[in-house]
C-alpha cells in the first residue's frame, strides 16, 4: 500500500517538531522528505529560543559586571558591542543550522527547500515537484501577531529585535507574556531605558500569582517603567523617533522602537489545509486530537501550528509520540500537563504543576510554602534582588503540585524538580530529601510552615 507513495512521510515545516518527527520516523526505517521555506531549525534555533538565549547570557554579564565590586573586583569602565553580541550570536545560528542540516542529511531525510502546499490529501506541491506521502505532517509553527492599530508599521517584533543594527537606548514593548518580559530584561540591562505596557495588573498571565507580582516587582526594581491597565491606541513615527499615543491618556511616549510581543498565531495560510478538508480551530489553528491526527486520515499536525502548548520541548515530544505511533507500533500519547516551563526574564521564572489558583479550582484542599528571601550572593554584591520559592501541597495527598520560582538559576533548578514531580513526590519526601548548602535550591527542600497568605491576593504594578 504504502509503496505507491513516492514518501512514508512528509512534513511540512522544518523546525523543533518537524525535525525531531521526521527523524524519529526515518530511524524506524521509514522513507521521509520534509520541506522548509525559510532556515532549517525553525523559530526556536532561528529566530526564538536560541538567539532569545544567548542575548540573555550577553544582558547577564552586564549584571555580573555591576555587582562584582562587592567582591573586590575593580574593573574599568566597561565598554559593550552591540553589534558584536549580534555578529557572535549569528555565528551560532548558522553552526546550529548547519548541524540541523546535517542531522537531516544523515537520518536520511530528503529536504525540499520551499513553501509545501497541500495538493490532495496525499499530495505536497513543493515549487514545481509534487510530492506524494502516506502520512503528511504538518509543523509549520506560529508567528507573532501585530493588532490593527494605526501605524503598527513602525512597530517591531521579537524577530526583528533580535536583528537591531543598534541598541536601542529606549525602547517601549508592549505585553507581558514570555517574550515581553524577556526582551525588557535583555535590552533594560544591557543600557536601555524599557517601558512595559500592559493591559493588566501584572505581568505573565497565567502564571501563579506571588510569580506574578514577584517578577513585576522586580522588573520595576531593575529600573523598568511599567504602566499596568494601559493600552496603545496608535503609533506614529516622528523622525528617527516612535511616539506610541496611550488609550485615554495625554501621555505619549518616546522611543527608538516600539516592540510587540501580543501572542503568536499558527502558520496556516496558504497551505491549503481547508481544500483537502483539514479542520482549523479557533487563531486558524489545525485541530487535532491527543494523537495529532486531523480530521482528515493520514494528516497530522504537531507543535504551535496546533495553538496547544506552544513550547519547543512540547512540540519535540507530540512529534515523537507521533512518530512512534505511526512507525514503531508503539501508541504513544504526550500529556504536557506536567511539562515545566522557564521564562529567560531578568531575574528568570521556572515552574512545574498547577499554580495556586488552578489548585484550588481544580477542587484540591491545599497547603501553600512560599519564601522571599535575599540569595546569599547579595549580600556583598550590593543587589537588593530577592529570591521567591512556593511550594502547592495537596493537604489530603501530601503530593505537590506545583513549584513556583523566580531567581537565578531558576530554569536549572526546576528541571530536576519536574523529574520529582513526574514522579508523584510528596511534600514528605520533600522534606527527607538533603539540602544543598549553601544553595538557593536548597530552600525547596527546608520550607517547613506553610503560609497564611490568604488564598486570592492579587498585586498591581508601579505605574
Ligand atoms: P503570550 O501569550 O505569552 O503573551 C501575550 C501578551 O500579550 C499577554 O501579556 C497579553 O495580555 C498581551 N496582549 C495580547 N493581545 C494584546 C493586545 N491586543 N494589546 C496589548 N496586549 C495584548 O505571548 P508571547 O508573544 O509573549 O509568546 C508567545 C508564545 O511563545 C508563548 O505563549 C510561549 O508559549 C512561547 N514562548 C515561550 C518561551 C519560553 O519557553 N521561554 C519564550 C518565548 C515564547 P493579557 O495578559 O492581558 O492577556
């Protein structure tokens, strides 16, 4: 049956979860080509996580540099390149792509350089060769979301930040989901002077609210400005400048950019997913069920072009899952319910698990353990920066379910925290478990009293 396909399997769409499902499925022998219209490695080693990444690393020197008299350090008057941070970082995307291409080439995976379109329920059109595949993947991604304000021209994303020949010297994002706290960070300490606005009281919506309010804090004590409950209602340009007018307010604000970090949206357009039938959710989104299957026999889709958890590892895994389902006999479902997630803001957020509200609304009778405290390090480093560690408790189970950070180090921290919590841990073996000393970390395993803080506190920013 499957040899009157020209391929086992084609994907659309070469990033983290096109690649990882393309290789999964030629290491169980099947025959897979894959096509891409831009560079090989997709959002994450392109454009996204990656380069988002190291530009952290650059912005956490700057931090290492300022505080490193208090430890009797005397460093002249440093002098930072922009445009060098930028050349270094683009030097790694272009190793990275170049591993991606031969990871391709030697899982022997055919790639199609061009824009896939679906021609048939089987069939691919790739430029001017059409392709057929008994199985089609698509892994087409997101892409970020400007809103149809007047001027959203001058506007810029996270892409082209990414990209700037210059440092900006001030900058105005607007949003406070993961890329808007992560670029303030990056841009407010390598010099520039960041406004954040916000629709709502605090940044990171969704996540657990002492997160919440702990980071906006701290955002605002790094020498932020952010106006919480406010909107821009049109942008103009006035000479090398960007004047972002405020909804119902006289303010105007100045800068060199205004970025735009709203949401991101599946790339569906143009791929011809409704003339072969294939159904699209809400944001276009392809709608698939806990398989990855479509609507349509023989078509899948995984990663953000599905709008579920839209994160690289996520993606990486319903890729596999797939792949493993489909070519290795093995029925393979991903549950991202426990999936950890780090945001790289300055200072960085990691968590695991249910936050406190979602505790509480999903019925569970909870105990809370928080902790805000100064990390050793600051205390000759002259950084009044605190640390906020939380621990959700199910009183009735004793399993935690959930792990709230925000610190340094917190990404590395948490990774070993999911494992505890894939494992069902409880806040006893918690407790039985040996600090490191001394160590951040080590307050996870050392808080003792759960705390009083009435169940709904909510914060509101400086403004
Ligand atoms: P998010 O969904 O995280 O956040 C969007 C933000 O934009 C929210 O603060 C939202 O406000 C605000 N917003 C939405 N619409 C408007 C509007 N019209 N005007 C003003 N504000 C608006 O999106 P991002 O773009 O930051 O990131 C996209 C996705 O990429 C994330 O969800 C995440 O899955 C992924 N990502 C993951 C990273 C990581 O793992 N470290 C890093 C970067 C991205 P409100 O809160 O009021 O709704």
């Amino acid at each position: 049956m499957a040899q009157q396909f020209e391929f086992d399997l084609f994907t659309i769409g070469a990033g983290s979860g096109g690649i990882a499902g393309s290789r999964r499925a030629a290491s169980y022998g099947g025959r897979v080509g894959i096509c891409e219209n831009s560079r090989v490695g997709g959002t994450c080693v392109i454009r996204g996580c990656i380069p988002k990444k190291l530009l952290v690393h650059g912005a956490h020197v700057a931090e290492e540099i300022e505080e490193a008299a208090g430890f009797g350090w005397t460093i002249p008057v440093p002098t930072f390149s922009w445009p060098d941070l930028i050349a270094a970082k683009n030097r790694e995307i272009d190793r990275l792509n170049a591993i991606y291409l031969q990871m391709l080439d030697g899982a022997g995976v055919e790639l199609l350089e061009g824009r896939g379109r679906m021609v048939g329920p089987h069939a691919v059109q790739v430029g001017d060769r059409i392709v057929t595949a008994q199985r089609i993947l698509i892994a087409t991604g997101s892409r970020p979301v400007l809103p149809p304000i007047p001027g959203i021209e001058h506007a810029i994303t996270s892409e082209e930040a990414l990209n700037l020949p210059a440092l900006p010297k001030r900058l105005v994002i607007v949003g406070g989901g993961y890329i808007a706290v992560e670029f303030a960070g990056i841009f407010q300490a390598l010099g520039g002077k960041v406004t954040l606005v916000i629709r709502g009281d605090a940044v990171l919506k969704g996540f657990d609210h002492d997160v919440r309010s702990h980071l906006t804090q701290e955002m605002v004590r790094s020498g932020m400005t952010i106006l919480a409950g406010a909107a821009v209602d049109r942008i103009e340009r006035a000479g090398t400048d960007i004047r972002a007018h405020l909804h119902n307010s006289v303010k105007v604000l100045e800068a060199d950019h205004i970025l735009y970090a709203v949401g991101r949206i599946p790339n569906t357009g143009g791929l011809g997913l409704r003339d072969v039938g294939v159904e699209l959710g809400p944001l276009d989104a392809v709608a698939v069920d806990e398989w990855s299957r479509t609507n349509v026999d023989g078509i899948y889709a995984v990663g953000d072009v599905t709008n579920r958890k839209n994160l690289t590892p996520v993606a990486i895994a319903e890729a596999r899952a797939f792949a493993e389902t489909a070519f290795n006999d093995n029925p393979t479902r991903f549950d991202p319910s426990r999936a950890p997630t780090a945001v790289f803001s300055m200072p960085p957020v990691a968590t695991v698990g249910l936050s406190e509200t979602e505790s509480r609304q999903r019925g569970h009778a909870i105990d809370v353990y928080h902790n805000c405290f100064r990390p050793l390090k600051h205390t000759l480093s002259g950084s009044n920066r605190r640390v906020m560690m939380k621990l959700v408790v199910d009183r009735a189970s004793d399993m935690v379910l959930g792990c709230h950070m925000v610190g340094a180090d917190a990404a590395e921290i948490m990774q070993g925290l999911a494992i505890a919590l894939e494992c069902g841990a409880t806040k006893t073996q918690f407790d039985r478990t040996v600090g490191i000393h001394p160590s951040s970390a080590e307050e996870f395993v050392t808080m003792r009293e759960p705390s009083q803080a009435p169940p709904d506190k909510h914060f509101r920013a400086n403004v």
